[in-house]
C-alpha cells in the first residue's frame, strides 16, 4: 500500500469492527463525516496519539470480522489514532497472524515445531498439500500455514483453525488429521466442540452458561471430536496434594462460585489483611523465582517496582507462552483462569499499582475467553475495580492480545506490544522496575510464577520454602512431551530427578517389536535450551542442578525423542524457528540465525565440509551469544550447540579453529 493517507472508504464491517474498539468518531478530524462545525475546531493530536496503545487491538478487530486488514481499514485506523500510515504499516506486517492481502475468511496453522515435528507433522502437510494445494495458496474456501508451536504438545501434531466474522470462530484438531482439515466430499462435519464455559467438554458452565462477553465462538474443524478439556492435559489432575495444578479437572473454570467454594480469593483476602510490605516480605522469604527461564527472585523485582517513586505503576502477567514444546500456562489459564486474575491482583496490591495487564498469545482463543470471562464476574463481586473488598484498594486488568510473534514473550517487546509500536525488544538498562510500559515503574512475571503466589499467601513464605531444594523452592510445572506414554503437565517439587518425572509419564513405552524404547535424548527447556543424553537422566531437576550438568531448566520444557527422531532434522527445525522469528533488529541475531539455518542444512545433508560448517557455527553461535540485543538471539545457538557436543549428531568432534572459517 501507499504509506501516506488515503481516499480510501472502508468497509461498513470494516468500520464497526475499529469502532468497536476506539468508539464512533466524533468529527471528520478523526474519520467521522465531514460537516461544517468541523471548521470550528480541530480534533487535539496529543489526545488522539495518548489512544496509540489501542493500535493492537483495532488491528485485531478488523482481522477477525474480515480475515484481512484492507489499506482502506488501515488507513481509517491510523486517522482514528493519528499514527503515520507507514508506521501503522511496521506495526501490521510485523505479526504473523495479520494479513494485509486479501485472502479466504478461514485460516489454518498447522504446526510444524519441534513436539509435533517428532510427531509426523510433515507428512500431514504433505497431505494438506496433496490435498488443498501448497501452504499459503489462497484460491479455495481456506488456507493454511505452517505455523510454530501451538501451545498444544500434549496432542501433537496440532492445528488451529481461525474463521473470520462476527463473532470469530475458532477450532483445534489435536492430534490433527488431514482429512479432519479437508473434509472428503459430502462428508458431514462433527458436532459443535464444547463452549469455553464447560469444564468438562459437556454441559452448560455451573454459573449460567458461556461467559458474556466472547471474543471467539467456538466449533471444530469438520471432522474431530470435541476439544478436551484442559484436565486432560493433567494426568495428575484431581490430586489434593498438588499446590499449582490442584483445581484443574476439579472446578469449572467459568464459575467463580466455584472457584470461591475451593479456596479462591482466601489468598487475596490474606493479602489485604496482612499489608503490601508484608506481602513482598513473604514472595522474598519464599525463595520464589521467576519460572520463565531467567529465574530472577520474584520478591527483589517487587519491591523494587514497590519502591520507584514514579506512578503510575503496572503489573504485567506475561501469558505470551511461545517457546516451543510449552503449554503449561495455556493449561492453567484454561483450566483455572480465576487463579492468575487472583494472583495478579495480589501482585497489583504489593507493588502499589492500579492497572494490570495480561498480554496473551493470539494463539490461545479459548484461554482467552475464559480470562475475559474471569474479569467480568470478578468486576461483578468487587473482586476488581474499586474499593476491592472493601479494602480501599483499586485494580483493574486489561487483556491484550498477540498476534503471532514468538519475540513478544521478551518483557521489553511486551511493552512495545502493548504501547502500539512493533513488538521489539529495548536496551536494558533502565529496567522494568525503572522504565516499564509506557515509561512506568512496571512488575512482569509469567502465569507460572504468578499463580504460586497463592500458596505462599496462605501457608507463608518460610513454609513454601521447605518445598523443593535450599536454592530452588516449591513446586514446578514441567510441559512434558515426545515419546512418553502420557504426556501433559507435571507438577513436582524441585530436586526429582529427571528419571523421575519420565516414569511418572509412563516411561517411553516399547516399539512395533514389542522391544521398550530407548530415550536418544531429551531437550530441556525448548528451543531456547539444551540437550541432555538417554543416559543422564540422573539430572535433578532444580536450577542448579540442571546448570551443573551444563543444561538449563528454562521454561519447563522436556521433550523426550527416541531412536526413530532424525535429530538433524530436529536441529533444522530450530534454526529455522529462530531465523523466523527474529525481530531483525540487531545484526548479530538478524544475520547470525540464517548463518546458523544455513550450515544446519549443509550439515544434514552432508553437503560442504564438515569441520568448516561446525566451525562456522560456534563463531556465529558465540557472536549472537554476546552481542544479541535480547535472549532470543543469545539462546538461538544453545540447543545445537548441546546437539553437536554432547550428542554428537554430525559425528566424532574435530575441533576446528575458528580463525580458519573467513
């Protein structure tokens, strides 16, 4: 499109949807019809420009009521907000699941990542293509992508379906089939999938049915069952003895009466009693860290927010769950979504703030409603808004919706995200807790990290200490997935080791032979993480345990691959994820990533020489370690480097010195 202003006029659904958002224009200064009091004043630019952070949400709300963002709907955008067209353009094109070109109301991801690419997912794009025509050919009633992870590991390989209109509709095939997406002719598709309100697939929700306010409308794919529920993916659920996991399968998540009547909001309710210090006091004497993969102590990065003398302040719960092989904050947020409304209320309390955000993956439409849903009833009962309990206290929550860009997970990019400006990471220092969303002192922990400040609330910070090891405290969730008999979420304290926790998945099972597999290799912590042998499982699992092996927890990932993985097929993949998902903004990532997918390729394919593209990865893998601006291009070299050292996938090491690869 033409980056300037148009003369374009959108479509009336074009319009209702921005509307929606931001409200009917108010004159022509700001896109309404032109009338003659226009001339008598003109629309304040400082006050259009303080409404950019609404350029995320409008540009979803004309992708989801038309399947595409016309530039006649970008440029109505960009007058209601007074943002340049050209940025508005950057902000667009910048996520994966806008579309600025025409193309069918109905939208399929196919994921091809590293859980479900252990699980045949190309051979059902294979299908798909044999089937529908090439990813992204758009002449029929669809088309597909392939997409990064979905969050769904547990039922790989996985698809999500997206149709545009009013509402939206959207529905998952897990574990996916190619005539599930293509149904043959005159096939009838399956009955509709249950509505985000039942927690068990079946039935209305046990407060009055679907939540009231639903961003998507739920169906399935012609052809696959009814989604699950999210208990499904808990192969623990309904165990009292579980801290995090211990609501799940057993409440409905759409009924905060029922949430209440199994220990909701007591936490909150203590919170209040005892005060905002004393709150950072017991998350500081807790030993709770940050379960994203940095693990910084929780309590230090409050009480500095708490502290900064600025305000506003705001706390952010980070629910954009991208790293490949996670899906255990899509599983809390499904199965117990009052849980994170309660704890970031908490945390809105403790470090002073009025506002709160969730900034959630496009990806999770279910998990989506299903917050929105929370937040209302919790608006309802005083348990957000004004006067919260009658405390004198005052938070509100917001949700704002990615859009498919794995780099929105970085804190910074959030921010970015969030303040309508491409989702790129910052130069750190100034700190969050200096220089947050929009300028502000601001707290952000993900959905793990927050939901475990429940249990501290009520049974204190020393006693949810004596959970675990010394240095790592309470319980974790682990997003197993792979060659093991059930896969899901696991919660177990800190210090079982990693054999451990795969004999509670059933071990790896046994082969067409009847012969027990043989774990080749499990990958810890994702993409962004490393890989261990068949024969380390020993590892405990805690953060220095796992560092002391030369591994890394990360975000809780453990995928275990047998014998019948093509492991370089695997590191491919990686690479190919990291070189997708790079912001570009700095060169060392912005180049390093396709270096790096490069060599991977020459090396699976045993094209060039062998100790020249190994040598050539570790420069460029040591290069994007220490001068990439954010983690992602300073973790994109860790599992292939594990890959090459530990398992020794391209064979016997041969060290060759870096200064002869010009």
């Amino acid at each position: 499109m033409d980056l300037h202003f148009l003369d374009a006029v959108p479509e009336d659904s074009e319009r209702e949807a921005v509307d929606t958002v931001l409200g009917p224009p108010e004159s022509g200064w700001d896109g309404g019809t032109r009338q003659a009091s226009d001339l008598r004043f003109a629309e304040g630019g400082h006050t259009a420009r303080g409404r950019r952070d609404l350029l995320l949400p409008a540009l979803h709300a004309v992708n989801d009521r038309v399947g595409w963002i016309s530039p006649a709907a970008l440029d109505y955008i960009c007058r209601r907000l007074t943002i340049p067209p050209a940025e508005a353009y950057g902000v667009a094109t910048f996520y994966a699941m806008f579309s600025l070109n025409e193309r069918p109301r109905r939208v399929v991801h196919v994921c091809t990542d590293i859980a479900c690419a252990a699980k045949g997912s190309q051979q059902l794009c294979a299908q798909l293509t044999e089937r529908a025509g090439p990813a992204g050919a758009e002449g029929g009633e669809f088309t597909w992508h392939e997409s990064p992870c979905l969050g769904l590991c547990e039922r790989a390989p996985a698809a999500v379906s997206f149709e545009a209109g009013d509402p939206p509709r959207y529905s998952v095939a897990a574990p996916a089939a190619a005539d599930e997406i293509v149904p043959a002719p005159g096939e009838v598709p399956a009955q509709e999938s249950a509505g985000a309100g039942s927690p068990n697939g079946h039935g209305p929700a046990l407060n009055g049915g679907r939540p009231r306010r639903r961003t998507f409308s739920p169906e399935t794919l012609p052809g696959p069952a009814p989604e699950p529920p999210a208990s499904a993916a808990v192969p623990q659920a309904g165990d009292p003895d579980l801290l995090l996991l211990r609501r799940i399968g057993v409440v409905d998540p759409a009924s905060l009466d029922d949430y209440r009547a199994n220990g909701g909001y007591l936490a909150l309710r203590e919170a209040l009693r005892m005060g905002q210090s004393a709150v950072i006091r017991e998350v500081t004497d807790s030993g709770l860290v940050g379960r994203g993969g940095a693990a910084f102590p929780t309590g230090r990065k409050w009480d500095g927010t708490a502290k900064r003398p600025e305000t506003p302040r705001y706390v952010i719960c980070n629910a954009d769950e991208s790293e490949p092989g996670t899906f255990k904050d899509r599983v809390i947020m499904e199965g117990d979504p009052f849980s994170v409304i309660e704890s970031l209320t908490i945390a809105g309390y403790a470090n002073n703030a009025a506002k709160g955000y969730i900034y959630i993956r496009g990806e999770y439409p279910r998990a989506l409603s299903l917050l929105e849903n929370a937040i209302e009833l919790a608006h309802a009962r005083n348990l957000l808004g004004r006067d919260i309990l009658g405390s004198g206290f005052d938070f509100d929550i917001e949700i704002r919706r990615g859009a498919g860009a794995y780099i929105c997970g970085e804190e910074t990019a959030i921010f970015n995200s969030i303040e309508g400006l491409r989702g790129e990471p910052r130069s750190k220092p100034p700190f969050p807790v200096e220089r947050g969303v929009f300028g502000k002192p601001t707290a952000i922990n993900n959905v793990e990290t927050l939901v475990n400040v429940l249990p501290i609330m009520q049974m204190g910070g020393p006693a949810y200490a004596a959970i675990g090891t010394g240095r790592s405290t309470g319980p974790k969730l682990f997003c197993v997935s792979g060659s093991v008999q059930r896969p899901g979420v696991y919660e177990v304290p800190f210090g079982a080791s990693l054999r451990e926790l795969i004999e509670m998945c059933g071990g790896t099972g046994t082969g067409p032979d009847g012969a027990p597999r043989v774990p080749r290799a499990v990958l810890l912590g994702g993409a962004a993480g490393g890989f261990v042998r068949g024969d380390e499982l020993d590892i405990p699992l805690t953060f220095e345990g796992a560092r002391d092996a030369g591994a890394t927890l990360g975000s809780g990932v453990v995928l275990v691959l047998d014998d019948t993985v093509d492991l370089a097929a695997i590191l491919v993949r990686i690479a190919a994820f990291f070189r997708d998902e790079s912001c570009g903004q700095c060169v060392p990532c912005r180049v390093g990533t396709v270096r790096q997918e490069e060599a991977l390729v020459r090396l699976s394919q045993g094209a060039g020489p062998r100790r020249t593209d190994i040598a050539l990865l570790r420069e460029v893998g040591e290069a994007m370690r220490d001068a990439s601006i954010c983690g992602l291009g300073q973790t994109a070299w860790n599992a292939v480097e594990s890959a090459i050292d530990r398992l020794g996938v391209f064979g016997p090491q041969e060290e060759q010195p870096v200064k002869e690869v010009r």
